[in-house]
C-alpha cells in the first residue's frame, strides 16, 4: 500500500521554556516573532501559557485570523505601541483599530469579536455568587467593558439582597471628561429590577481614576435618592489607566 506523501521537512524547535514545535517548512515563511520566541504547541496545559509574551500572543492571533498577513511584526509592534497591552488592543474601540489597520480590515472585526468573547466569559463568571465577593474578576470584567472608552461613560450594577448580579447597564455616555446622570432614572430602574444594592461605575479617559470633586458629589446625590427609597449604593468605582478607585474604601461612602 502507498504510504501517504509528507508535506514538507519538519525543523524543531525550542522556546524559552524548552517546549518545541515542528512548524512545516512547506508553510509559509516563519515572521521574526517566531523565530525568537517560538510558541507552544496547542497541546500544552494553559498554565505554562503564561510564560510567553504578549507580542507573541498578539502575533498568533493576528495570523491565525490572517494567515497570509505579511507585515505581523509591525502590526503587533503598532498595535501595543498604542494600546499598551494584549487587552488593551483587544478591548480597543473598532475606529482605533481601524486607525491602525484600515478601514474595514477583518483583523478588527475579530478582535472585537474576541473582546466581545472575553466580555461574555468575565460576565459569566461575575454572575455565579456575590458580584463583590470576588473582586478580582469584578475589575477584570470592568476593564473589559469599558477600560479602552475614549469618552467618560457611566454605568450601574443592580444587585439583589445577596449581592447576585441582576443587570449592568450604561446610564450615561458624554465628552472626554463629563457624563450626565440623574439620579432619579437610576433609582426608578432599580425599582423595576427589585434591586437592592447599586454599584456605580464610570471611566476617566484622562487615565487618573482619582475622583473629582463632581464625582463625590454625584455619588452622595444618587445616595441620598436610593436611601428613599430603601436601596443602598454600595460603591462607587473609578477606572483609569489601568486602575481602578473605590469610593467606599476612600472613605466617601
């Protein structure tokens, strides 16, 4: 019986962390990313995932969405020059993407089905017991719904008695530094809800989470409204270059 063809002459290869790859030759050639940091086979356990770099990460992404993508390495070293991180690209708006990779490009329109993916795992998680219990993962799903906002954005928790996710909903959006919201809209959704606790949460695009004057007048404002009417803002939470502020732990609430 005829033995079936090989595809091309294999080469090892070995990363940092001693796990090796056997890329066919007969693919297309290898970008510089992978040739200085070769990547784990998909076979490997998650945890050793962490041991590669991000721009490789980055990398993988970008050419398993386009695998005739020629130009990868300026792409990853573009796209984290301006976002900061993997994250940062991921989560980032579809008109900043599109600055960098063109009008329409498919690439944009898979990141941000991957943030989209991500922003639906992190809620999942934040849905099963107490949303505050674990903070951790409330802030990684915050990150992710609006950490790469470019205009200040406000959002409410609704939570029930024992602290169960009921809805996350955007209640302002405004300019770069300002986002209307009035208390007595929050306060009726609530009511419509049968939430108990609120925790609000809005964005400084600035990248300094340190709350203004006008924030802690706004939380004590839309405090007082929900005390009526027996609701209790628990928190009020500020998000900023990569950082996150509590007014109840600064001691505002």
């Amino acid at each position: 019986m005829p033995t079936r063809p090989k595809l091309g002459r294999k080469q090892a290869m070995a990363d940092a962390s001693g796990y090796k790859l056997e890329p066919d030759s007969t693919v297309l050639p290898m970008p510089a990313w992978q040739k200085t940091a070769a990547f784990p086979s998909l076979s490997v356990e998650r945890s050793l995932l962490a041991a590669v770099p991000e721009r490789v990460l980055l990398a993988r992404l970008l050419l398993a969405i386009a695998p005739k993508e020629k130009a990868v390495d300026a792409l990853v070293e573009a796209l984290l020059a301006q976002f900061g991180s993997l994250a940062g690209v991921v989560s980032a708006p579809k008109h900043a993407l599109e600055a960098i990779l063109g009008e329409g490009a498919v690439l944009s329109v898979y990141l941000q089905l991957v943030n989209d993916a991500a922003r639906r795992m992190h809620l999942a998680r934040l849905q099963v017991g107490s949303t505050l219990a674990d903070r951790a993962q409330l802030m990684a799903y915050l990150h992710t719904v609006m950490g790469q906002e470019a205009i200040e954005q406000v959002r409410v928790l609704f939570l029930d008695k024992k602290h169960h996710l009921l809805a996350d909903e955007v209640t302002g959006r405004g300019t770069i530094d300002h986002a209307p919201v009035y208390p007595r809209e929050v306060v009726r959704r609530a009511l419509v809800l049968h939430a108990h606790y609120l925790v609000l949460v809005h964005n400084h695009p600035s990248g300094d989470p340190s709350p203004s004057a006008a924030d802690i007048d706004m939380t004590h404002r839309i405090a007082q409204a929900a005390k009526v009417m027996g609701l209790c803002v628990w928190d009020h939470i500020i998000i900023g270059g990569g950082r996150m502020v509590s007014l109840r732990e600064e001691g505002f609430l």
